[in-house]
C-alpha cells in the first residue's frame, strides 16, 4: 500500500455527467473509500477490499475544503480518474458534524454522477473491525467522544466476514458506559485515560487500531456490496445521533 501527501487546495469538484458507470479503459474499476469522521481523515483507492493507496491527513475541521483536493491527489498519484471509480464508500458516523456531513455529501454526489453503488459503514462498526485480531472472538466496544463529558459506543462480535452489532450505537455518560463494560470485553476507539481507568477496572483490555480507519472501510465497504447490500444515494443520510453542540459545555 503507498500513501500519497495530502494537498490543502481547493478545486471544484467536476464529474462527466455521462451516467454510464465507470470507463476503466479495459482496467479493473477500483472502489474509492472516504473516512471523515473525524479529524483524522483519509481517502483510499483499493480493489477486492484490498488498499492499493491511500492519503490520510490532519483536518482540523478543514474537511469541506481539503477532501476533494485529496481525492484527486490520490486520483493523479494513481494514474486515474473518476471515471475509473466503480464503488464508493463512506463512514457515517457517529462523529464530527461538519466533517461527516462533507464526507457523505460527496460520497453520494460521485455515486450518483458516476451511477456506481455506494455503502455506508458506521465509525464504531469500523473501529471494531480493526481490533477485531487482538478481540479473538471476544465482544468489542468501541467508543467516540461526542462531547459535552459523553461517549457515542456500541458492541460487536467479529465472527466472521463483518462485525455483527451486539448492541446498536447510543450515547451514555462515561460512569454509564463504564457500567456496561463487562470483564473480558475489548475496548477500543476514543479512550481517554480516565475511561481506560475505568475499563481497568472493569476486566476491560484497551486495544489500539491496527491501520487507518480507512483501510476498514474499504473491506467493509466491498464485503457490504459484495453480499448485494448497497445504499440508496438519495438516502444515506450521517449518523449523527444528536446535533450539535452549541452553547456552553455541561457541568
């Protein structure tokens, strides 16, 4: 997998219009996953699942102007176009307002340019695939900060091609979740040491991502489309779980 830098200019984005899906030229169509969830962004191009490059960059809450500057860095890196885009795939969420709004806009404005499918794939379902080795079978709960002293979380088992979802995304106060944790669980995602604290005294190992989000989402992404599971463009909306945040933080 090569990685390319990430540029911060910002060109409109422009799709031939032609709705015929992906001209590859004879080449093999690549899937185009978009993770911006958070701060910490990336674009990959891969093929049966598998990161062939990829880009990841510092937002900063930037991501309305540096995501598709990225994109068709990768694109150029690539020897590409978007025309050679055969799939496209998008965190959801739950996580920054702004930053998922952006990513799920253009996930579902090329999808429908280029009439080609798309999947969306929740953050936390992502982060629990990428521990899913260190889990060995055990139940994961990952985690995202979603402000104002909360934490978004759910729960999976990783048996097999995808995470299964034990318990749906929700979000709860930090002594709430820890309440849930049960010994021998595996905990992952955005663990401050005060959580990890409380995981340790739960039973509850912490484990660390072992790739970029990104590189999730490009194999959750194809087993999604793979089994025949892709989303409607006109409605895949973020997963925000509230809105945000606006006023002082709670007490």
């Amino acid at each position: 997998m090569s990685s390319t830098r990430p540029v911060d200019t910002n060109p409109r984005m422009h799709v031939d219009q032609d709705r015929r899906g992906p001209s590859t030229g004879g080449r093999r169509p690549f899937d185009l996953s978009i993770e911006c969830a958070s701060d910490d962004a990336g674009v990959a191009l891969s093929v049966g699942g598998a990161v062939s490059e990829s880009t990841t960059w510092s937002a900063h809450q930037t991501q309305s102007v540096t995501l598709l500057p990225n994109i068709d860095a990768l694109l150029t890196s690539a020897g590409r176009t978007k025309r050679d885009i055969g799939a496209v795939f998008v965190d959801i969420g739950p996580g920054g307002y702004a930053g998922l709004r952006v990513g799920v806009s253009v996930a579902k404005a090329l999808a429908h340019a280029l009439a080609v499918p798309l999947a969306g794939i929740g953050r936390l379902e992502l982060d629990a695939w990428l521990v899913a080795g260190e889990a060995a079978g055990r139940r994961i709960v990952a985690v995202h900060r979603a402000g104002r002293g909360d934490f978004a979380w759910a729960a999976y088992h990783v048996d097999g091609a995808a995470p299964r979802e034990e318990s749906p995304p929700r979000i709860d106060t930090q002594d709430a979740l820890a309440a849930a944790l049960r010994p021998h669980d595996i905990l992952t995602g955005d663990v401050d040491e005060t959580l990890a604290a409380a995981a340790r005294a739960a039973g509850t190992p912490v484990a660390a991502p072992a790739a970029h989000r990104v590189v999730a989402l490009a194999a959750l992404g194809r087993r999604r489309l793979d089994a025949g599971s892709a989303d409607d463009p006109a409605a895949l909306v973020p997963l925000y779980l509230r809105g945000p945040a606006i006023g002082p933080p709670r007490a």
